[in-house]
C-alpha cells in the first residue's frame, strides 16, 4: 500500500458557472476507515468526488480540503494522484489505441521504477482473476466496446494495480447485476487494511453489504444532513430520504 492518508474537509462550499453546489460539506476520514456517501439523484455526491479529484470545472469559493494537514486546492488533479488519491469513475471514458495491459504497465511503473514486466505481469494475472476479466481481453483498447460492466471491472483492476491510499468509488456498483456487483466489492473489500481508507458513493444498501462501512453520510440539498453508523445506510433503504430532509 501507499502511505497512510487522512483527508479532512473543511466547510466546503463549491460552484459551476455562479451556481452554488456543495453548501458547507465537513467530514474527516481517518487512515484504516471507510465511509459511505448517499443521496438523492442530484445532491452532490458525485460533484464531491470530482472536487476531491480536482475537477477544473468546480471553483472552491469557502472552505478548504486538507490531506494529513496540508492543503490539496491548488494541486493539479496528477498531483493529488500521485499523493495516493484514486477515484474511480461512474461512467468511464474509452481510450482508443491504448490497451488495458499497457496502461496498466505505464502506471504501475510510475510508482515503481524497478518493476520489470514479468513481475507486473504475476501481478496482474492474479487481478485479472479477482475482478472476472480474462487475459486476453486485457489486451483490448481501455473501455472501446465494453459493457458498463466491464467498464467497471477495468476501474476496479486500475484500482487493484495502484494500490492507493484513498479510494473515492463513484457508484461503483450502478448498473451492475448482482453477482458483478459482488465480485468487484469483494475485491475493493479485501484491501482494506490500516493503511487503506475509501469514501463510497453509492444509492443502495446492497453493496455496503459487501463493503461495510464505518461511518456513513447523507447528503441532500449540496450539504451533509445525517451521518452514523452502519444503520444508518439499512434505515434509508427501508424509509427513503425523506424523514432526514423533511
């Protein structure tokens, strides 16, 4: 694993073109811990994530995102990468004439310049396995012709090849059928470790069944109206959101 990675979020308030949408977002996520975001469609859940990542789109106009201590503002998107930040996409782009394989190879060589390839290769065999893609698909072009499943296979398997610090899943688990959904929380379940922290986004309890969290919030109206543990995720599932924006 990277190194450890506390992010705190400070009053965060963020706009597109004038237009207000996140409102005064705080929460802290502490190395070793996994936190879930849900909400109504619309309420700021995956504009969070593309803050977080550095999204030029977003102007941060109050507040401040803080990585052990240190402000991220002003880091490229790159930049908060290579600090061990990874956020997978909800809809991930094709990448026409780059195969998975050399992707893969090119970054994870980024991180460690002595790897060779026949090593990267043991590697990624044994992730290809856990995420339920076979070998020569890995040869194929980033994402051109797959499924929204297989898309999101690629993402977890870019996941497992960088091993980063934070991980921010952007529903992950939207548009997969059940037993995909299993395999890849699984897989994302089973790098939890002290040193490994991630904040999921998702609509649905389901998937926290596999990856169970720690803390999770909810956000409605570009603002965080209720955090707790676990059950708070069960008591969504069963009544809804309205009873906490009411």
């Amino acid at each position: 694993m990277g190194n450890t990675m506390r992010l705190e979020i400070k009053n965060l308030c963020v706009e597109v073109e004038g237009k207000r949408v996140l409102n005064g977002i705080s929460l802290v996520i502490n190395p070793g811990e996994v936190h879930a975001l849900m909400g109504p469609n619309g309420s700021g859940k995956s504009t969070l994530s593309c803050v977080l990542a550095g999204h030029p789109k977003y102007k941060v106009v109050k507040g401040d995102i803080l990585v052990d201590g240190e402000s991220i503002l002003e880091l490229s998107p790159d930049e908060r990468a290579k600090k061990g930040l990874f956020l997978s996409f909800q809809n991930p782009l094709e990448i026409a004439g780059v195969s998975i394989v050399k992707l893969l190879f090119t970054i994870a060589k980024a991180k460690n310049s002595l790897l060779s390839f026949v090593q990267f290769k043991r590697e990624l065999d044994t992730n290809l396995k856990k995420v339920g893609i076979d070998s020569t698909a890995a040869e194929r072009d980033v994402n051109v012709g797959f499924s929204g499943g297989e898309k999101k296979r690629v993402e977890v398997l870019q996941l497992l090849t960088l091993k980063p610090s934070l991980v921010i899943l952007d529903e992950v688990d939207s548009g997969l059928d059940v037993d995909t959904m299993q395999v890849l929380a699984k897989a994302i379940d089973a790098l939890r470790n002290p040193d490994f922290s991630a904040l999921v986004i998702t609509h649905y309890q389901r998937l926290l069944n596999y990856i169970k969290p720690d803390v999770v919030h909810v956000l409605s109206n570009e603002k965080i109206v209720a955090s707790g543990s676990a059950k708070l995720a069960q008591d969504v599932e069963a009544k809804g959101y309205q009873w906490l924006v009411a």
